[in-house]
C-alpha cells in the first residue's frame, strides 16, 4: 500500500501543480517559463507512472508482506498486529453502550442504545471535541485527565434525568488509532506514535491503564470493555450492517487496514484460540513499503525532513495528512526553477501550510477553463498517476484472503471454496468520502485491477464507525453478555 501511496500523493501533487501552473501560465503568457513548468510536471509524470502491470506488482508486495507478518514477529514491515476480537457484532447485542474513539486532531465520545436486531441502533449521541494543540507534545497524564472530564461531562448530560443503574456499570469501547501491540483485547502497549503526535512518556505503556487511571482521577464510574484500532470498530459497524464484511479500510488523516483472518494462518502466534477459529487483523499498511511503488523526490524529502524518517512510507504517500505538503513542495520547485509565480513566497516553505482539503478543492474546481487546462494536461503530458494508487493494497488484502478471483496466498489450506462470494470492504476516512475525485480514482483503479471480480467486491462507507463500532464491540464483549449475546 505504502508505494501505491506514494503514486497517490504524486497523482494529486500534478493535477493540483497543472491548475496552478496553467493559471499562473495564462497569465504570464512566456514559452521559455511554461518550458521549466511542463519539464518538472514531464519529471513528476514518469516518476509516479503506475501501469496495470506495476499496480499488479505492487499487489503481490502487499499479499507476501501479509503473509511475512503473519508468520513472525518483525518478519515484514507490515506488523499485522493481534486483536484479539474473534467475533463481530451480529445484531443480538442490546443495552446502553459507550465509546471514546481518539486518533486524530479531534476526539469524539459516543453512547448508543441497541436493540438487539441487526442495524438496530435506537439512539447514538456524538460529542466532537478538538484536542488543545499543547495536549499533543504534553504528558499522557495531560492528555487522558482531559479525555476523562470531557468523557465525564458528557455522561452526566446523557444520563441527566435517569437513574444509573444499581447493579450494572457503565462500558465502554475505546477506540485508540495508533499501533498497539496488544496481549489481549483489554491490554496493549503503544508500539509508536503516528499523525503528529508526541507524547513521549506514553510509547512503551499500556494504554488502558492510563486511560482506566483518569476515569477514577475524574470519579467517574466506568468499565473499559476492550481497547480497539479505528479499523476495528470501522470492520465492526460494516459487519453489524451487513454480514459479508470482511475487512476495513481508513483513508483519512492515516490510513490503515484491517481484515477478518483464520487463525491458523496466524503463523507467529501458534495455537491461537479462537471462539470462532478467526481473528481480526490489524494490518497497520501506513508503514507498507516495496520497491515497486513510485516514489518520487518529493516523497523522499518529505520523508527525510519528518520526525519519524523511513516510518510510515505508506502513508506519508498517500494519506490526508501529508499530500497536501507533497502539492506545497512541487509548487515550491516550479515556483524557483520558473518564476511564473512571481517572487518565490516565503509561505510556500513553510510545511503543512497547504492542508489536504484545499488541494481536494483545487483539485475538484470544475469551471470551465480550468476544466479545459486539465484536459490539455493530461492529454499532452498524460497526467494520471493519480487513480491508481490507494487501491493496490486493497486488492493486496483481497488476494491474501482468496477474494480477489485468483485463488490468493492462502497460508494454509486452500481458499478457492470462498473466492467468487460476495465481499463487503468497510471503509472510513475524509480522503475517500469527501474527495470525490479521489473516490472515483479509487474505484475505477479497483475495476481495472480486479477486471471482472470487481463485481463481487463492494465498497461500503460506514460513518463514524470507528467510534459506533468501538461501542458496538464493547457490547459484544459485555461483561454482562455470554458468547455474544447480552443476557440483559
Ligand atoms: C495509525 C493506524 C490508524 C490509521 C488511521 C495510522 O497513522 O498507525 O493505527 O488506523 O492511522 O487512523
């Protein structure tokens, strides 16, 4: 995923650097200028080319990367963390549930109500709460007495007016979007930080500990059902939907993935139990990388000049955090290789000054000249690179699992019994649902890979899963439930 990530970022970077440079191009009128600009976007062209053969290329990366990390610890970039969640919501889950669901920029706390037939959410309550940008560098103490009042103030809204009940404590789901090595479904280490933040005295702890420390620091009375990544709870909602879901994807400020896998095929983790012989499978593809991906220099510089060098390769290509500052770094070339800009702006160095939804406008301005200027783009420079990056690791997880119609890397016993069925894939993330140009690029990548199985293979957006789906497992895995069925 990680070097179709990278041809992504670079596909946008071109499109949003054509409207600019054409513009600006219109304007200044000079062939000698226009030359300097269409050889940078020439460059960036052949950089990110991605050909049905490469994108397959890239496919079969992600398929042996899958399998490295399934058979030991370390064995692949690819971490293919443990879960422990070995069966999904079935729509039998009934009662009062909470969630916390941190792993971005904002938080959100939730309550649902279930009732107990599939798709049977009676209520959901969502809070957003941006988090103080100070609270990102500062202390894990910092961070969760903030998580807990909030969470705190919110329950005594929700529950004003109705007795707490005598006999039964409140639960929640905590839905926590960075990589954690997890020894059960309660506990887990936080392996690393990702998406800018950096609080150093957390990496290495348990998260729930800290976590269950400021719920009694804050008095409130709550039980921490089971710790979970957004991909999890984003799986879980798409499954309380719709039974054929079997895997998740985020494409949002990260992006990652995680799918349902038998759990002898987990290799590292011999003689696994499992209530169902399943278990889900955080992927964390952000950190994918092959050597097939098209990585271009504005790639490697991003990379070299972050916090975290040679970390997450797959998501710095691809994800909303970062294509916004490929874009910045291309427009920064053209503006001092050609002056068509005018004097270089001094704005245009400093990083993450262009944010993913501004390139997605630009990218999505459908008036007519600019329309026009596109077109020439890419019918003269063959611009689109663009559509075929954020699927390739997708279909990479189908072939894994046998659902991409090729009979796939199955780790175990053959897997042709279940590969024309129909396949659900959850998905999540501002990139895939309010870029609609990304979207498109997506889907028509999919179709031109998987050929004919790709109608067999539906994409589902599942929003706010993350959240409602981190509420939804703390239900399945009640305290006051049995084998998933709430006895309340
Ligand atoms: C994190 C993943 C998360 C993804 C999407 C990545 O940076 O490592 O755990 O699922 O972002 O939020």
């Amino acid at each position: 995923m990680g070097k179709v990530a990278v041809g992504v970022a670079v596909g946008v970077a071109v499109a949003a650097c054509a409207v600019a440079g054409v513009v600006v191009g219109r304007r200044v009128g000079s062939r000698r200028k226009w030359k300097r600009v269409v050889s940078v976007l020439k460059e960036l062209e052949e950089a990110c080319e991605t050909p049905v053969g490469r994108l397959r290329q890239v496919v079969d990366a992600m398929a042996v990367e899958m399998h490295a990390g399934l058979a030991s610890e370390g064995g692949s970039k690819l971490k293919m963390l443990l879960t422990f969640v070995d069966h999904l919501p079935t729509g039998s889950e009934i009662g009062t549930y909470y969630a916390l669901d941190l792993g971005g920029t904002n938080f959100r706390v939730l309550r649902i109500q279930l009732g107990g037939r599939r798709s049977s959410i009676l209520s959901q309550d969502v809070e957003r709460q941006p988090i103080p940008q100070h609270l990102l560098t500062s202390t894990s103490e910092d961070l969760f007495d903030f998580i807990a009042s909030t969470l705190k103030q919110f329950v005594e809204k929700e529950e004003s007016g109705s007795e707490p009940s005598p006999v039964r404590t409140r639960e929640l789901g905590f839905t926590f979007s960075f990589p954690v090595k997890q020894s059960s479904l309660r506990s887990g280490i936080l392996i690393k930080w990702t998406k800018g933040f950096a609080i150093e005295d957390m990496v290495g702890k348990e998260v729930v500990t800290l976590l269950e420390a400021a719920l009694v620091r804050s008095g409130l009375d709550m039980r921490v059902a089971l710790l979970v990544n957004d991909t999890v709870g984003t799986l879980a909602l798409g499954r309380y939907h719709d039974a054929d879901t079997v895997a998740a994807v985020i494409i949002g400020t990260g992006t990652n993935a995680c799918y349902l896998e038998r759990a002898d095929a987990i290799i590292k983790c011999q003689g696994l139990l499992t209530s169902s012989g399943y278990m889900v499978v955080n992927m964390e593809w952000g950190n994918f990388w092959s050597s097939h991906l098209p990585r271009t220099s504005y790639d490697i510089d991003l990379d070299s000049e972050s916090p975290n060098p040679n970390d997450q390769g797959f998501e710095k290509m691809i994800s909303g955090m970062y294509l916004g500052d490929i874009v910045r770094r291309v427009i920064l070339r053209i503006s001092l290789e050609s002056d068509i800009f005018g004097p270089v702006s001094s704005r245009l160095s400093i990083p993450f000054i262009l944010q993913t939804p501004l390139l997605a406008a630009m990218h999505e301005d459908h008036s007519p000249e600019l329309k026009e200027v596109a077109k020439i783009l890419k019918e003269t420079l063959e611009v689109d690179g663009l559509h075929a990056r954020p699927a390739t690791p997708l279909v990479g997880i189908l072939k894994k699992i046998g659902r991409d119609g090729s009979g796939g890397i199955t780790g175990g016993r053959n897997r042709s019994d279940v590969k024309m069925k129909r396949t659900v894939v959850a998905i999540e993330g501002g990139l895939y649902t309010s870029y609609t140009m990304f979207r498109e690029y997506l889907h028509e990548a999919l179709n031109e890979i998987l050929g004919d199985v790709a109608q067999h293979v539906s994409l589902q957006v599942t929003e706010d899963g993350s959240g409602i789906g981190g509420a939804l497992l703390a239900a399945s895995y009640s305290s006051y439930s049995v084998d998933g069925v709430n006895m309340l």
